[in-house]
C-alpha cells in the first residue's frame, strides 16, 4: 500500500508540471495583457510609468525566466500577489476558498442523497413507472447546462416566490440561516448534474449485482428484502459508483466556476472568472494548479477507497 501511495505521488509531479506549463501558456498567447487592462481602468499612462510597472511585475523577463519565477512561488508557497488589485493571492484564496468548499460539499451530499436512493429503487424496480421516473431525472440532470439551469432557477424564483439571491456573503458562523439560504439552490443546481451520473451508474451496477449468485443464495435463506439490497448488494455495487463521483468532483469544481458567477457568490470560480477578465496572470496560474492539485488528491483517495469497499483489491 505504501509503495504504491508513493508511486503515485511520484507520478503526480510530471502531472502538474505538464499543466503549470499548459496554463502558463494559455496566459501568455491570450489577446492583450494585465498591463492593457491595468491601463483601461486608470486611464492614460505614460510610457516611462509603463515600463517601470511592467517591470516591477516582472513582466520584462523572458518567459522562461517568468516560469521559473512562478513555479517557485507556488513551491515555496508564496504565490505572490495580484496584478490588478495588489492583494496578496493568498489573502484571496484564503476568502475565496471556504466558499467554494462549502458550496462543493454542499453539493456533493444533495447529489449522493438524491442519487444513490434513487438508483437502488430503479433497479429493484425494474421497467416499473418508479424506474422509468429515476430514468428521466438523470437523463435531465445530464443534459441541462449549468449555466442554464441556475439562470432558470433565478427566473423563476424571481417570477414566483418574488425573491432573488443576497448580494452580499453570510459566513455560516454569522448567520447561518442567511448562509443556507444562499448556499442551497447553487449546491442544488450543481448536485442535480452530480447525481444524474452518479444515479444511472447506482442502478446499472446494483442490477448486475443482483444477478450475481450470492445474492440469490441470501434471497434464498430468506432473508429481509433491505438486508440483502443495502447490505450485501449495495456495498459491492458501490466501487464503480465511487470511481464515477470521483470524476463528477472535477466536474464540480469546473461547475463551481459558472454557478458562483450566477449566484453572485465570491468563491474561487468567480476569483478565476474576474482574473481571467482582467489578465490576472499569478491568480488564474495558482488557482489552475491549486485545482489541479486538488484533483490529482482527490483520485489518490478514490484509489484508496476501494480497499476499504472490497478487500478483494490489494495495491503492490
């Protein structure tokens, strides 16, 4: 088990080499710079002031040399700070950060709670109209974007129960009623595209499962029906479910981006999506490779979690 952790933590450094340098690049080749921006909100610049910003920036250096600069930051953690506002970027992700990470776990347990009973009961219930219902929430929760189902939710809930979100963060320790009442419908807009996935993946592994022979052997002692779909069908069905929700987090954390900006919440994906406006370079790079950390992480764990689910799996 512990070589292979440490295989894999090894393998995980060309992983994040290779996208420090894609998201390197992709800054760099963008139309127009920090500087254009910088300069498009405080008017007229000479070019003396210019130069002497551009190279206190360190934006003068070839891009090598910026590269190496950049990547010793983030080893060093000291990331610097933003171009456009001055603030250090670890004051920023320090307040963006908990944001994210609640709206994200928010959605994690709303997408598990809807999926996972649903699925169960879509495959115990075979071709039944409860199937059929569960069949045509997921194929829903696959095919609307995000974007449009958050804007159709504010719509409504604008039209209908004549309300539109806080402006304006709550904390969970402020008020935590306020902060629910901003956290639930972004966490249920990204938990219903969670759970389409990971409900149509319940059902298909549940039904193979049930098939198998020592299911049949426990119906056959006769058994309670719930024992032998939650404890003996249920835990064996889990580890591609688990493979699938691990894959759903990175497309949670990209959800986040657009379902923050919507909601008007100041979490990550808006920090990035403000940055990005503004050729935020040292802010769009750490939060890439702070995400992309967070993924390579977060597969780690998925890995390890199938030991525990079937002891069967033994890693070398």
């Amino acid at each position: 088990m512990y070589k292979y952790v440490a295989r894999r933590l090894f393998l995980a450094i060309p992983v994040l080499l290779l996208s420090s340098l894609i998201v390197f690049g992709l800054m760099r080749v963008m139309p127009g710079d920090a500087l254009t921006a910088l300069m498009g909100e405080s008017g007229n610049i000479g070019e003396r002031e210019l130069a002497k910003i551009r190279h206190d920036l360190r934006l003068d250096l070839p891009y090598y040399q910026q590269y190496l600069l950049w990547l010793w930051q983030l080893v060093s953690f000291h990331p610097g700070d933003s171009i456009f506002t001055g603030e250090p970027i670890a004051v920023s992700l320090g307040k963006a950060i908990p944001v994210t990470l609640e709206l994200a776990a928010l959605a994690m347990v709303l997408g598990l709670v809807i999926a996972v009973p649903i699925g169960v009961v879509s495959a115990t219930r075979q071709d039944t109209p409860s199937d059929y219902v569960g069949r045509v929430v997921a194929v829903s929760g696959l095919s609307l974007p995000d974007f449009w189902l958050g804007t159709l939710v504010i719509t409504f809930a604008a039209i209908w129960f004549h309300w539109i979100p806080a402006i304006g963060y709550v904390s969970f320790w402020e008020s935590p009623l306020r902060n629910l009442e901003q956290f639930l419908l972004p966490a249920a807009v990204l938990g219903f595209r969670l759970s389409a996935a990971t409900m149509r993946m319940t059902r298909s592994t549940v039904l193979e499962v049930l098939r198998e022979d020592y299911v049949r052997t426990a119906w056959a002692k006769g058994l309670e029906g719930r024992i032998v779909v939650y404890k003996h069908a249920l835990k064996n069905a889990l580890i591609p479910v688990v493979t699938i929700v691990g894959g759903q987090l990175g497309v949670l954390l990209a959800g986040t981006f657009v379902v923050e900006t919507i909601f008007a919440l100041p979490g990550m994906g808006r920090l990035t999506v403000e940055a990005i406006m503004f050729r935020d370079y040292p802010v769009v790079q750490t939060n890439v490779m702070l995400v992309a950390g967070t993924l390579v992480t977060l597969n780690l764990f998925v890995d390890m979690t199938y030991a525990w689910l079937d002891p069967r799996i033994r890693y070398q």
